[in-house]
C-alpha cells in the first residue's frame, strides 16, 4: 500500500481526489448489510457501508467508553446501540431506546468522564445521570430552557474536554435575515457554568456568557484536541445585492473559530461574526459591485451611505475558511485515535484513519433545498496544519469529498444527507444520513491484502484496496500557512434607545406600512410572520 504522511508536502489533501460511484454497501471485507437503494460516490481508498437503517431520522451520534453508539433519532428519543464485530466489519448487536422523549431532536452529549448525558429539544438541554457500565440513566434535569423561540429548531451541545466545568448551546436564526438577533438570543453560541448543575434551570436569553454571535445557524460546534473551538454555519437563503439575485452561489457556508477556550486571553471571545448584516462570498464574479473582494471577504447585502463592504471587514470576525452555498454543514469533528494497546497506525489493519489524518476535521454536508441544481449531499475531509486548516481563506478547494451522492437531481428525496459524525475506537467513521434512517461507516483501505474478495454490484468497478492512486496537482501547496486577519477589538453596537412604547406580548409589532410601536414587551420579540404582520411573541 503507498501511504504518505500529510505533514511532508501536503500531499494528504491530494489523496481523495479521483471519485468512483459505489454502492453504499460495498467495501473491501462484505460489511454492512444491502438494503439501502441509493448509490454513493466515494474517493480513492475509501469505502462504506451500511450499519443500520431501522431508525428514524438519526442525527447528532457519538459514542460511549464502552463502545456504544447513542443517536439522537427525531421523533422518538435517544437510541442506544451495542456494537460487536466480525473481522474487520462493525456489527450491531442490539438496539435499545435508551430515552423515549419525542421532542428531542438533535443533541447529544457526553460529559468527559462519560457520567453525565446531555441531549436537547426546541426549548432545552436537559442532562441525566449515565450508567456506562449498565448502560442506563436516570435523574433527568432541565439545565437551560427558554430556547422555544421558532425559526431553525436544532440546539448544538459541546461538553468541552479542556474545560469540562461549562457546556457550550447553540442557538439559531428565526428567520432566514432575522434582524433581532443579537449578544443576547438567536444566531450564537453560549457558554454555560455546569461544574454543579443547576437547581433552577438558565434562561437561555439572560445566563451564560456569549461565546460567540452573528451565527445565523452554526449547527457543527466541535473541539480541536488544542482545545480550539471550531464552527460551520449555514448561511442565508434568497440573497439579492443592489436587486439582483445572487443566492445561487452566494452566501458562503462558513467554518469559523472561537480562539482555545480554555484561554484566559481569547481574544475570539464574545466576537461578532456578521449576520444579519455581513455575508461571505463564494462566488465574487456573480455579486455586483463587488470590488477587489475574494471568496471569504465579507460583503453586505444591501450597501449604503452609511455601511458598505468596507464596513464588513472592519467590524466582524471573517471566516477561516469557505464552503459553496447552500451545501448546509450539519457538524464537524476532529479526529483523535484511541492509541490504546497500539498506535494510530495499528488502526490502519482495520481500514481505520491512521497517523496522516491525526488533528484534521470532518465536516457533513446535509445539501441544499432551494438551489435550482442541487449541491452538497457529501462528507467531506478538511486538511488541518499548525491547528488551522492548512487552505487560505480565500480557497475554494479547501475540503475534499469523501462520500457523496452521485446524481444529486433525485435530491433531496433520495440521497443520502449526512448529518453527525463519530469515530469508533479503530478510528472508523460513523456517518448519519436522516432522510433514510442510516448509520453508515466509512473505511481506508486496510494495510494487508483482505482474505475475502471485494463484491461487486451489476457492472459497477471497484477500485484497488491495495494502492492509492496519486493525482499530480494543478496548484503549488502554499509553503506558509494563512492566517486570516481578525478585528483589533470585539464589535459593541450601538445603544439601543430606550423604548417610548411597547407592544403587549400576542400584539402586532410590524409590517408593510407599519407606523406604530415596535418594541415588544419584556420577554417577547417581534416575530416576522409576512411582509405585512410582525408579532410579539
């Protein structure tokens, strides 16, 4: 097998570039089981099959200290599957609903010493007490609430490894320009103190403290083993500059840092990101006006006299890198080995990732809904260097695929659409697709020759696991790392006025010619319902 190592010419980022379409279900040992009817393209030396595909809408995962995989699964709760093995294969033993609670619909989390279960709905995050060696919970707690406020339903959990007394919650737009968001609710990122759990649970919009805003909806929060928290956000819908559309391939979906936690000196902390007001760019040949700004530059939607592009780059935290619009990051996540009785490269004897991929990202791509040719509906592999990503900012092939739907008109009705991510102990990847109810894993071709022949499917090829081809780039590799520029000092707005009316909650508070009072009473925000009614709520 040729394997090269990433931190010598950067060459790892060159190794996934040729894509062969393969069954979902074939890889090198006749794993997984064939039930899943679409097809995945996928890179040179990787493979995939499929786990399960029994639950219901599978999103965030993550796995336990016993090897456990817990989902949470929409509509019906926390699922709890027992994992075993068959050579080189994962198998699935037993599954069991480990929480029924259909209002959990995203999160799920465990605490660094594995004794605490963190999962989340609409309007809370809520923690039980967790049993690994039982593989139970109990003592269900409401840990912050106040979080029912519409708009993108999903709510992040992170329980930091480098700072485990706090748990960081994300937070959502209400709406695709959702002019009320600020430091305070929607579009941002939280940090909340849990070394005690709370008896009276923190209302969202007044505890905590803000990690970070002017997210429109950063659903992938994940922590770098430098203890460097990393975000991907997605961006906005329907953008039109000076009155021309431009949503086709403009905003940028971002993936954005938030400085090392644990760090009394972050100068990230609490740093305003742009939304609703700055956007990045993807395509700057399609955005009028535009200027000198490159793929990355923030750029404002509607410019006037009194805030332009210039402006963008002035007050917000740019993005470290950029991903094409509407491809919709759902998470991110590091790879770390479990070194246990061995190395990162033993993992290579059962197709895990070896030493090459040690510290580099992962990032799942759910795919567009309201793009008139379909994108994303991939995972893909970031290439990370000296704890950042090794492409400048303004790179459009900064992530390569690894897995993706091959003919994306049938998306999204049926394609897979990744979501979380996970790593067994053998450095194998755990993939969830919610359209179809899968959990899907991802392998490197193993280091010895398998003793089983590859299946194959009608006359699909499959590639060679015994080598990985090289493809000679069209680029030079950059021989420093770019450092995007940051803001001197984190942005304050403006004071907002004091109020001389206020609108009683369940009032009307604006629309289309909209003369009377817009400021709702405390505990309410006015909600956009169409262009002509707005709503205390």
């Amino acid at each position: 097998m040729v394997r090269f190592n990433s931190r010598f010419g950067g060459l790892k980022s060159l190794l996934l570039l040729a894509i062969a379409a393969l069954p979902v279900f074939v890889n090198a040992q006749n794993c997984g089981v064939s039930v899943s009817d679409y097809t995945l393209s996928m890179g040179a030396g990787w493979g995939a099959y499929t786990l399960v595909s029994t639950l219901t809408r599978p999103r965030q995962i993550i796995f336990d200290q016993q090897g456990r995989l817990l989902v949470a699964d929409v509509g019906r709760g926390i699922q709890q599957l027992t994992l075993g093995s068959n050579g080189n294969c994962i198998t699935v033993q037993s599954t069991k609903l480990l929480i029924q609670d259909s209002q959990l619909n995203h999160g799920v989390e465990l605490s660094p010493d594995g004794t605490k279960l963190w999962a989340s709905s609409l309007n809370a995050v809520y923690v039980w007490d967790y049993n690994q060696a039982a593989g139970t919970v109990a003592n269900k707690r409401t840990v912050v609430s106040g979080m029912n406020f519409g708009g993108h339903p999903t709510r992040t959990i992170l329980h930091p490894r480098s700072k485990p007394g706090v748990i960081l919650v994300q937070e959502g737009s209400i709406d695709n320009i959702d002019m009320a968001c600020n430091a305070q609710q929607g579009c941002l990122i939280k940090e909340f103190d849990i070394a005690t759990i709370p008896s009276t649970p923190y209302d969202y919009i007044n505890g905590g403290r803000v990690l970070g805003w002017g997210l429109r909806n950063s659903v992938g929060v994940a922590e770098a083993s430098n203890g460097g928290i990393w975000s991907v956000e997605n961006s906005a819908d329907n953008i039109r500059r000076n009155n021309v559309d431009v949503h086709q391939n403009n905003p940028a979906e971002e993936m954005n840092y938030h400085g090392i936690l644990s760090s009394t000196s972050n100068s990230f902390f609490g740093k305003n990101y742009g939304y609703p007001t700055c956007f990045a760019v993807w395509q700057p040949n399609e955005i009028p006006s535009i200027g000198t700004l490159q793929t990355g530059d923030q750029f404002l939607f509607q410019p006037n006299n009194t805030f332009s592009d210039a402006t963008c780059q002035q007050q917000f935290q740019k993005p470290y890198l950029t991903f094409p619009a509407h491809t919709a990051p759902l998470d991110i996540k590091f790879y770390k080995p479990d070194v246990t009785g061995g190395t990162c490269e033993t993992n290579t004897q059962y197709g895990g990732l070896g030493c090459d991929y040690v510290d580099d990202a992962f990032v799942a791509f759910h795919g567009s809904w309201n793009r008139d040719q379909p994108i994303g509906y991939n995972f893909a592999h970031i290439n990370f260097q000296n704890n950042q990503p090794a492409a400048q900012s303004n790179s459009q092939t900064g992530y390569t695929e690894i897995l993706k739907a091959p003919n994306l008109s049938q998306c999204p009705s049926r394609c897979f659409r990744p979501v979380g991510i996970a790593f067994d102990p053998r450095g194998r990847i755990l993939v969830s697709s919610d359209d179809r109810g899968d959990i899907i894993v991802v392998t490197r071709a193993v280091t010895a020759a398998p003793t089983t022949s590859v299946p194959t499917q009608s006359s699909t090829s499959t590639p060679s696991t015994t080598s990985i081809p090289v493809v000679t780039p069209t680029t030079t590799t950059p021989t420093t790392t770019y450092t995007p520029p940051t803001t001197t000092s984190i942005y304050t707005p403006p004071p907002t006025p004091t109020p001389t009316c206020t609108v009683a909650k369940y009032g009307q508070c604006g629309g289309a010619n909209w003369s009377s009072c817009t400021n709702c009473a405390a505990g309410s925000r006015c909600n956009k319902q169409n262009d002509w009614y707005s709503q205390c709520i």
